[in-house]
C-alpha cells in the first residue's frame, strides 16, 4: 500500500512538474528568429512600405491645403519642390532598422507561445485574407478619418497664426504718449 501511495504520490509530481515546464516554456520569451518568422508571416514590411506610402499621401494633401489655406500665392513649383522633399525624407526611413528597434517590444509583450500561436493564426486563409485586406481597411480608415483630422490641422493652424500675430504685437514698439500741454 505504501509502495502504491508513494508511486502515486510521483506519478503526480512528475505530472505537475511536467505542466510547470510546458507553462515556463510558453511563458519563455520569443527569440528573435521566432519574430522575424513573425515579421516574414505577416509581411510586416510590405505592409510598413504600404502604409508609408499612404501616409505621405495623405500627408501632402493635407500639407498642401494647409500651405494654401496659409499661404495663397504658394505657386505649384514650390509645392512640388515641397513635395520632392518630403518623399526623398519618406524614402529614407529605414524600414530594416524599425523593424530591429521593435523586436525587443514584442519580445517584452509577446511569449514564445503567443508568437507561435500568433505564427499559426496568420498562416492560415483567413490571417492571410486580413493580411491582404489591411491596407485597404487602413487606407479606407484614414480618409474616413481625414475630415476629422484635417480640421484638427486646421484648427491647429490657427492657433499658430494667433500665437504668431500676439508676438508681433508685442515686439511692436508703444507709440509714444503725447506730452501734456504746457501752459
């Protein structure tokens, strides 16, 4: 009897000890193979190209009816200039280098077996499908969002314009003060 309680008693511990180290390895950090995986899965930086690529969109057209609005004699050469600029700043982001500044953020946020999970999911047809359909889910987003934001940029404009005429004002010399009449 003794003999069966202390089997028994080791069958539990080897089980026990058996979950504690399936929940140590899925709580074990993923590595960064296993999130550059994650990154090649779901095409991080295809759709990190893409969604640059609409932000300088959207960010010229905002730009340039803010310049207008600001500056109505703006001829379109200086806005072309303008805009020359602002995609050869786009086009030097490095899209590599991001991608290295975040890995540690997901390893922090991410275990090993959410990666996996997460690796699974978007291998599948419908992780594929939202994959594909993310771009368009974005860009659809942002012009539904742009009235909103083009009039925080507005008002945002304004506020600058005001704070900008207060500081001319107060370097405008006072006009001096009339000198009471003598008798």
């Amino acid at each position: 009897m003794r003999r069966r309680g202390w089997l028994l008693l080791a069958m539990v511990g080897f089980m026990a000890g058996a979950v504690l180290a399936q929940q140590v390895a899925s709580d074990a950090p993923a590595t960064r193979e296993e999130i550059l995986k994650l990154f090649d899965v779901m095409q991080i930086r295809q759709q990190m190209e893409q969604v640059m690529q609409q932000v300088m969109q959207q960010t010229r057209t905002m730009s340039h009816e803010a310049l207008k609005t600001r500056h109505p004699d703006i001829s379109e050469e200086e806005l072309a200039r303008l805009d020359g600029l602002s995609e050869q700043s786009f086009k030097d982001v490095p899209i590599e280098g991001m991608l290295d500044d975040v890995i540690p953020v997901y390893q922090k946020h991410l275990s090993k077996a959410d990666v996996e999970a997460m690796i699974g999911f978007y291998s599948t047809p419908t992780g594929q499908k939202i994959l594909r359909e993310m771009p368009a889910m974005t860009a659809e987003g942002m012009q539904a969002m742009y009235p909103r934001i083009q009039k925080q940029m507005d008002e945002v404009m304004r506020r600058a314009e005001q704070l900008e005429q207060q500081e001319r004002e107060k370097k405008q010399p006072a006009a001096p003060k009339p000198e009471p009449p003598k008798d």
